[in-house]
C-alpha cells in the first residue's frame, strides 16, 4: 500500500479496481487541517483521466507490474514497435501513452518495457543517456552574463537546447526526466 507522499508522476496504482497511472501529483496543506494530495489519473486501457484529491491518511493499492527488456525496432506515425529478446516475438505501444520520451530512444536500442496483465503499457528509460549531436550551428561569443544556449538536433531527431561550446558531432548526456543537456560525454 502507497502513502499519498507515494503517490508521484509516474506511479502506477489500482484505483477502484483499475490500473492508472499517475499523471500529475500536487500537495496540498490547508491550515490546521492535514495534508492533502491532488492527483490526476490515467488509466492506459481506456485513455480516461481522473482528478482525485486523497487525504492525509489514505492508502492506495499500488499495482503489480512486471518488468521486461526489450529491443526497440522503429516507429510510425502512431506506435513503437519492440522486439522481446528471448522469443523474438513483436509487440507495441502507444506513442500517445509516452509523453515524449520516445524521442530519446534509438533503433537497435534495449528498452525496459513495464508490463500489466500481460500488456506493454509504458517505457522507462533511463535516467541519463548519451546522444550524439548530428546539427548545431557554430556558437558565436557575446552575452556571457547569462548561461547563452543553442539549439541542437540529435542522432533520434529531438531538439535539445545546448551550452555555445558544442559541436556538430559531439556526443552529450541528457537527462530524460527532463529532456534538458547534463554535460558533454
């Protein structure tokens, strides 16, 4: 059982004899009164999306999922396609359900692919990976009083914002979680 404190951007959960997952998660404390935890659901079979707010003390039951690599093959306009390494079989997900991490991942790639009842329902990535920069333009000296960025294309077609002193060709780490430049590999 998670404790609204559990209950983060992410978290899968049953809710009312559902699987959801957690969208967003925001506290809440009024007064005198206890903590509260405004939550919006989605639940990946029908697409619906619930906003609840849990009180103090409640409990929810978080669900059971199960864990699985697998190599990611390509893309269309509305899925991923994946491959299970041990049986060769091909399965997909939704790039809807996603929120843009899809963009960091590469073909030929292993994924961890989160399961329920049999299902792929998401794809967590690691926190940080390495990319290669394919475009940049050349970074020019001038406003140094701020930290000045530039646009950067990526060998998996996303667009990230980079410090001047990158290169076309440089490989750099990026934070998935927040889709931003970490430092140069």
């Amino acid at each position: 059982m998670l404790s609204i404190s559990d209950l983060k951007a992410g978290t899968w959960i049953n809710f009312q004899g559902q699987p959801y997952q957690v969208v967003s998660s925001f506290h809440v404390k009024l007064g005198r009164g206890g903590g509260m935890q405004k939550v919006k659901l989605k639940n990946p079979f029908t697409g619906t999306t619930l906003e609840r707010t849990f009180k103090g003390q409640d409990r929810v039951e978080e669900a059971r999922l199960d864990y699985k690599m697998a190599t990611f093959l390509y893309k269309d306009s509305q899925n991923l396609f994946f491959m299970d390494p041990q049986n060769y079989e091909q399965f997909s997900l939704e790039l809807a359900n996603l929120q843009g991490r899809e963009k960091f991942l590469k073909e030929g790639e292993g994924a961890k692919i989160v399961w329920l009842a049999d299902k792929p329902l998401d794809l967590q990535l690691p926190t940080k990976i390495k990319l290669k920069v394919t475009y940049t333009e050349p970074g020019f000296r001038g406003d140094t009083v701020s930290a000045p960025q530039k646009e950067a294309k990526l060998e998996t077609g996303a667009t990230i914002k980079v410090p001047l002193f990158i290169k076309t060709g440089d490989t750099v780490i990026i934070n998935t979680e927040t889709g931003k430049y970490v430092e140069r590999a």
